[in-house]
C-alpha cells in the first residue's frame, strides 16, 4: 500500500506549510470514504424502516434460521448454568486465580449463561472494580449507539472533529498549524489510534503526576481543553500511537446527544444491558463530561454484558415472535470494530492488531493452542474483557493495583485467554455424566468417610489437577506474547 505524501513540507523561504499532494490525497480518500458511505447509507434508505416514532434504532435485519437460538434477555440477570462446585472449568478457574491475590474476580459466560464465577474472599457480589483502558472498549460501544440511533443524531467515523465542534469558542486555546490539523482529524482515527494525537501520559509533566488535577479533569476539564490537551505529530498520522487518556469522544457524544456518555448509556444502552445507574460507576471532569478512555467502574457479570452483546451481534436480546429484535449496535459497527484496521506499535509492546478501541488477541500473539481469535479490551494490570466467536464464550478480570511484573502478567493474560479456548469445558460433571468435548466423567466431588461425614473426594481432588496441569503444561506455550517485552508502567499492557 502506498504511503501517505507527508502532511507538511518545508517552502523555498524555509518555512513549514501544508503539503499541496498531502491535501489532494486526502481530499480523495476521504471523498472514497464518504462515497462507501453514501452507498451503504442508500441500501439501508432502500430496505423497509420497521422503526417506531424514531424511539429505536433501526436495528439489524430479523432471521429465522436459528440465528437467535442462543441469544439472551441482556437485561435480565445471569443464568448460572447448573452446579458451578462440580464444572471443571469452574474449578480450574477457581484453582489458577486464586493463586494471584490481586485477582478480585474472574466470570466467564458461554451460550448466554454464567459458567464459571470466581470471586476471592470478601469481593462482595456488586462489588464494583476500576476498568482503567478497559473502558476504551465501553466508549467505542457507546460511540457505535450513538450512530445507530440515527433518528436522533447523524455521526459517521469519516466526520472530521471541524464538522463536530464548528465553534470558534470550542477552539479558542489553539492556532496556527496545530488547529487546522486537530479540525482535519476524523472519528475513526480516534477509535484506531492513528489520528497522530499523543496523550501527556507519563514523564514528569505526565497525567500520572498531576497531583493537583483528577484523572478525568487531567485530558480536558472541557471541551477546549479536551482539543488542546494532547500534543501533535503528523509524521504519526496513519500509524499505531496509543494514547491512554483522552476526553475528546466522551464531547463526541455529548455534542451529538446533548447528554455525557454516562447519561446517554443510561438512557439507550446500560439499562439495555441490566447495568444499573446506582450499581456502576464512572468520573467525570469539572464539566460533568465522563473521561473517554479510564476510570469506568463495573463488576465481571456487568462486563460480561459488553462482551456478550458483540457475540449477538449488538442484539440485546432475541425478538419476539413476529417482531424485530431491538439493537444497540448493528451488525456493521460489530465487523468495523473488530477489524484489523492497524498493527500495534511493537517497540512499544503493543504487538496485535487494533479495531475500534478492541485489541486482536489472535493465535500467533496469546501462544494459547487450543484458542483462536479473541477480541479483547484490556486495562492496567490485568483487567481485561475477552471474546471468543468460535466458543460463544466471554471472560472478564478484575484485578487490583500495583500492576503485575511482566512475567507474571504474561501467564495471567494466556489463562484468561485459555478460559476462550476449546479444551476448556464447563459442563457440571459427575461420575454418571459426560463432557460434551470428551474428557469423561469426573468422581464426585465429596462423598462420606468411615463415620457418615462428607468430605472431599480424593479422586476428584487428583482428577481436578490432572486436568489442570495437563492444560498448562500443554496448551500455553509459544506467541508473541511469550517474547513481549512488556513495561509495567503502560496502561494497556
């Protein structure tokens, strides 16, 4: 693919001024964008608009192929799928986590329903826990609501930020070069990471010594500061360039809604999900505008939610007979957002591809055998959502601060990632019934000794280490993250 010409050249006076070819091209990319846009905008014009009063997106298109056969009711609570005390996975689980003690909790959903639940002693049941980048993943959600629900805004990924915010007052604190620039910078290349932005995350002026000043109010305590607070380089643009904290697409969505993107959520999207206002949590600056890319707070089931509604393909629950299903996200925005739209920044330890705010876990990065494909939205120090299509499987971490050193982070993130994968199996187990993957049936977990008590099996005890040792030692080698040189101080690693 032919690069970019670059961005700015240098006059025959020696000054620096906009590349005439960098403007032709992207003049027509852009105008290629929009024109891709416009044709898919003209099919959905084409099919018939089953909406009512503009009160529901207009969703994707019903099937009657058992497509829905194993969507759920996101709204309601987790279905816990039979005896989770004699679920190999769940022991497994159980066993491998419990030996971090800054695991909080681990929950793990397939078909729809909770399967494995691991909660160490004294993480209350709503207990809620820092997402840190975890919440990237949440605001690309919520940007995808925000153009599905097309009746009550227009947002495109090709708009550019001077299309958005027309204002001069929205742009008072910038000038010159650096205001034209940051105006041409469109929404897809927030969600990639490629606008060429850079957040003032570390170093000594970094966000994380700003002692005087809340994480949230740090990347903009409104929207001129939210413009003005990343620094710039256009030799970036195009390229991976992670950014850790940004305020930018929380004023997206509230200049195109009207509310901040924890009001707007509430409105169409988390009570969707069963993620009640009072049972979550979110800081939000000086101006009542929650941060775009930290500091969301929710327990594991309510994360598993965020997973599970991308493996129903942005359906928050089956339709009813004769009716179409209600949406938050189409079916498009779910192909976009997990889509290699960029390779990570591999110096940097980011070695995966990069959606809309998702990191690719694929095969060749976990080192996991028995996994393949696995979506992921990872944050500091191990919190992470996690999806597998091939399983049907979500997983979600919670874990406390300080971050893990590189080593031990590595093995947490291949079992999370071995929890996706299909030697993992999760069918309450007895001696009289059988894994649906083969594995047999297990002893019972307790049976009575000589004087009539219950106590633990024995022959359970060992079966239950066969099989998790069998698992480690053969299913969690090898990938690029194996060799990762991976900086404990990054948000996202």
């Amino acid at each position: 693919m032919t690069s970019p010409p670059p961005t700015y050249i240098t006059n025959r006076a020696g000054k620096k001024v906009r590349n005439p070819k960098h403007i032709a091209y992207m003049r027509q990319k852009n105008s290629k964008a929009q024109k891709d846009t416009e044709n898919e905008t003209a099919q959905i014009a084409e099919a018939p608009d089953t909406s009512e009063d503009g009160k529901e997106p207009h969703g994707n298109e019903k099937r009657d192929d058992g497509y829905y056969d194993k969507f759920v009711d996101l709204s309601r609570p987790w279905e816990t799928a039979g005896d989770l005390a004699t679920n190999p996975g769940a022991r497994w689980c159980e066993r491998e986590f419990s030996r971090f003690r800054e695991v909080q909790r681990v929950t793990v959903v397939e078909d729809g329903k909770l399967v494995a639940d691991y909660r160490r002693k004294g993480v209350g049941a709503d207990e809620t826990h820092h997402l840190f980048s975890t919440t990237k993943a949440v605001m690309s959600m919520l940007i995808g609501a925000v153009m599905e629900y097309s009746e009550l805004v227009e947002l495109n990924v090709t708009d550019t930020l001077g299309d958005i915010f027309p204002d001069d007052w929205a742009w008072h604190k910038l000038s010159g070069e650096e205001l034209e620039y940051k105006k041409s910078i469109r929404v897809e290349e927030l969600l990639t990471m490629t606008s060429g932005l850079i957040s003032m995350f570390g170093g000594r002026r970094g966000i994380l010594h700003m002692k005087e000043v809340s994480i949230a109010d740090a990347p903009g305590s409104d929207l001129p500061r939210a413009l003005a607070a990343p620094a710039w380089d256009p030799k970036l643009r195009g390229k991976f360039k992670y950014m850790p904290s940004s305020n930018i697409l929380s004023y997206v969505i509230h200049r195109k809604t009207g509310l901040s993107p924890r009001a707007f959520g509430d409105e169409y999207v988390f009570s969707k999900l069963g993620i009640d206002h009072d049972k979550m949590d979110w800081d939000a600056n000086a101006n009542g505008v929650e941060t775009s890319f930290s500091q969301l707070q929710l327990t594991t089931p309510q994360m598993c939610k965020i997973g599970q509604l991308y493996l129903q393909d942005g359906h928050w629950c089956p339709p009813a007979d004769g009716e179409k299903t209600s949406t938050i996200l189409s079916e498009d925005w779910i192909r976009a957002s997990h889509t290699k739209h960029v390779f990570g920044d591999t110096k940097a330890g980011f070695d995966h591809w990069y959606g809309y705010l998702w990191s690719l876990y694929d095969r060749e990065y976990h080192g996991v055998r028995s996994a393949g494909d696995c979506w992921s939205a990872p944050g500091l120090g191990g919190q992470l959502i996690a999806i597998s299509k091939e399983t049907n499987r979500v997983v979600a971490v919670s874990r406390s601060l300080p971050p893990p050193d590189p080593k031990t982070l590595i093995h947490h993130k291949k079992l999370c990632i071995k929890l996706l994968g299909n030697t993992m199996h999760y069918q309450p187990q007895n001696a009289n019934t059988k894994s649906k993957h083969g594995y047999g049936g297990l002893p019972p977990p307790y049976i009575r000794n000589k004087d009539g008590k219950m106590v633990r099996n024995p022959e359970y005890i060992a079966a239950m280490t066969e099989v998790s040792d069998g698992l480690n030692s053969s299913d969690m080698g090898g990938g690029r993250l194996a060799m990762a040189e991976v900086d404990e101080h990054k948000e996202e690693e």
